[in-house]
C-alpha cells in the first residue's frame, strides 16, 4: 500500500486525495488476507494527515479448539505523517526530539501504509482468538474437538479423592 505524494505535498493546506484499496496478500508474513476501503489524504501545515476506515480479513486459530476460522474487523486509521525531503529547498529536514516514533514520507514522497496498517491489526486481533463464543474446545485426555465430535475416552469418571465434594453437585 504505497502512495506516491509528491504533488499532494506541494498543494495548499486542506488539500485532499482519495483513494480505494482492494489488496489481497499472499506472502509468507501475512498482515491480513484481504483489506478492503476508503483512504483518504489530507494536506496539513506540517505533512499529511491520513484516514482510513479498512475492512480486513484474517485467518486465526481458535485458541480453545486449534481450528482455523476467518476473523473479520475494520480498522480505523488515522495518522499524520511527515516529509523527511523539504520539496522547496530539497534537503533533509531532521526529527525533533521525542518523535522517533512519528511516521515518515520517503526521500521519494512515498508514503507506505503496510507497517501502519501491521500496528493497527496487531493491536485489534482478540487476545484469545474463538472460533465461536461457545466453543467447547478439546478434551484434556483424548485431545478430540468436541465441538465436532462427542469423546469416548473415560475423561467423565472423577478422581475418588473429591467424591466428598462431588456430592454436592447433586441435588
């Protein structure tokens, strides 16, 4: 997802572009296998500001049962980048003290969104990923997923050391 921004730099404040992404990844390091929706580029004072409202789609593993599902969320992107090259005098401008971590356009006004667009999922993806809010997930013993079978393993009989606290399970 790079953009070439030369022109926008060089128009007035308030200057916008829009643009459509429809991507699809199939690398090895996978942010998403598909972002779809609108980008839009704003001209500021001191860079450019950029919105993004991005469907993405991914594939997780249930962290109950280990299956596979396709896990859907929109990402709402909103950051400001700065230029690195002055367009007028065309030197490098330097970074201010205490923002290191600010996003930059490329000696070649490109802006890439790809590591933004990495942040923004990393930071959206559930901490325990569930192929269904009830999945049963595996049994401890036999390691069969319950949600697609019933066990036959004698994971049911209870230790007889807790009978005493088993009884009061029945009423």
């Amino acid at each position: 997802m790079r953009y070439n921004v030369a022109q926008l730099l060089k128009e007035p404040i308030g200057s916008t572009r829009r643009y459509q992404v429809e991507e699809t990844y199939t690398e090895n390091i996978q942010i998403a296998e598909r972002v779809a929706g609108p980008v839009r580029m704003v001209r500021t004072h001191q860079g450019l500001l950029v919105h993004a409202d991005l469907d993405i789609q991914k594939i997780l593993s249930c962290s109950r049962c280990l299956g596979e599902f396709d896990w859907h969320s929109t990402l709402r992107i909103e950051e400001e980048f700065f230029p690195t090259v002055d367009l007028h005098a065309g030197r490098r401008q330097t970074s201010s003290p205490g923002y290191e971590d600010t996003s930059y356009i490329d000696a070649s006004q490109v802006i890439d969104l790809t590591d933004i667009m990495r942040q923004y999922t990393i930071a959206e993806l559930p901490m325990k990923p569930l192929c269904q809010p009830d999945c049963s997930g595996l049994c401890l013993h036999c390691g069969v997923n319950l949600n697609q079978a019933v066990c036959d393993c004698n994971a049911g009989q209870r230790d007889t050391r807790w009978g005493a606290l088993a009884e009061l399970l029945n009423p």
